[in-house]
C-alpha cells in the first residue's frame, strides 16, 4: 500500500506555494508604490496591497523592504506593470496582468503556456473592450435571502452600483473611485467581505464547451503559477464546483 506524502513534503509544498504568493505581493506593493507616493495613507493602490500582504500575513518588515524598493530607494525602479490581452481555449478572452523587471521573459512566458493550451496572444485593446474596470467586494451569503438584503441594503447605502447574487455570494459593484468609501461602509455596517478589490469584471460570461473546460482550467492555473503574473481576469461561464 504506498505511503502519502510526508509531513516534511507536505510543509514544503505549502512553504513554496506561499513565497510564491509573497513574491506577487512584493511586486504588486513596489508598483503600487512608484506610481504614487510610499505612504500608504496617501496611495489608495499601495494601501490596497498592503491590506493584501497583511491578509496573507506578510510581516511588516517585508512589507516596508517592499515599499523602500518602489521609491527607487533599493534597486526597484526597473519594475513595470504590463498588461496582456489574449485568447484561451473556445476563444475565451483573458486579460493578463504582470508585474515584471524583464518583459522580454514575461512575454515570452505568457506566449508560451497560451500556445501549449490552444490559445494565443491579441493585440492591445483586442479583449478589453468585453470588460469593465471597477470595484468589487465580495461576500458569501450562501443564498439566504435575509443575509442578502442585509448586503444590498448596507451597499446601496454606501453608494455602490450594483449587487449580483451568484453561486451563494453576492457581489457588491461600484466604480474604482468610490471603492474605498464603499469597503469602509460595508466594514462600519458590520460587514465582512471574502476578497474585494478593483477588478476587470467581463461584461458577458460564455458558456464554455465541455471538451475545452479542462484545458481552459489548466490554462489559469499555469498563468497564475508564473512569479511575474499578478492577476488574470477572463469570460468564461465557469461551473459552480470550480468557480469558487
């Protein structure tokens, strides 16, 4: 009968699976940092990932390193934000985000695992016309009635756009500028979101052909694995099991 894998296995899968979630967070708090200011109370977007890296209990030493390294203080000021359109499987659109110090790697990266899962690069602009960029605070009501006019109510209040029911969660929108107003509302109101943040949401879900899913899912899980990758937003009208 074999054996699974050992505790000492186990704790190292888990260890690299966090430094690589820690090295996205790194970078997106330098980028954050260069395209505003290093004081957080100050930057929107660096408060943003900061909150993040505390979530995913980043120690503030890593953090503040992070910072120093965006102000051009400590060897950061090669980082880029990079954003790449494209197609996967059944011609679904993705946008790829990236923070990187080599796009010529990036690229080349990005290519690469969309060319091994039947999907290609667009030019700019080919996909993001299908989508918005705005806020979205996420929270799990598991389809009760109550906690979800509990979340409409407290969200419309708070100036939001829009709360979708979906998959046992609903999804409070609104615009980027109003994002943070509408978080600390929600907070005040007592509320706790899963995961919020500023996202490009699709405009339209497709449906997604049983014989391409699998290959779709491999897709996001090795674009996603790549340390320069930060974020991947795509169209698909992904089942219940695997879209949580």
């Amino acid at each position: 009968m074999g054996r699974g894998p050992s505790i000492e296995g186990r704790k190292s899968a888990e260890d690299a699976k966090r430094a690589k979630v820690f090295t996205k967070l790194i970078r997106e708090i330098t980028v954050a940092t260069r395209a505003g200011v290093a004081d957080p109370a100050a930057n929107s977007r660096l408060r943003s990932a900061v909150d993040k890296a505390l979530s995913a209990n980043m120690t503030r030493d890593t953090i503040d390193r992070a910072i120093k390294r965006g102000s051009g203080a400590d060897g950061g000021a090669d980082m880029q934000e990079l954003r790449y359109e494209g197609y996967g499987p059944a011609g679904i659109a993705l946008i790829i985000e990236s923070f990187t110090d080599n796009p010529v790697r990036t690229v080349a990266e990005v290519r690469h695992v969309l060319a091994k899962h039947g999907g290609n690069l667009g030019t700019s602009g080919s996909v993001a016309f299908q989508f918005t960029r705005c806020g979205e605070l996420v929270f799990i009501t598991h389809g009760d009635a109550a906690a979800e006019e509990k979340v409409l109510e407290a969200a419309l209040e708070a100036g939001a756009d829009d709360v979708v029911n979906e998959n046992g969660e609903s999804v409070v929108l609104c615009a980027v500028e109003n994002f943070e107003a509408v978080q600390q509302a929600l907070v005040d109101a007592g509320l706790s979101a899963q995961h919020g943040g500023v996202v490009m949401r699709p405009n339209n879900r497709v449906a997604v052909p049983d014989d391409a899913l699998e290959s779709l899912l491999d897709l996001l899980e090795k674009l996603d694995a790549l340390d320069d990758v930060s974020d991947v937003s795509h169209n698909a009208l992904l089942p219940a099991e695997v879209a949580e």
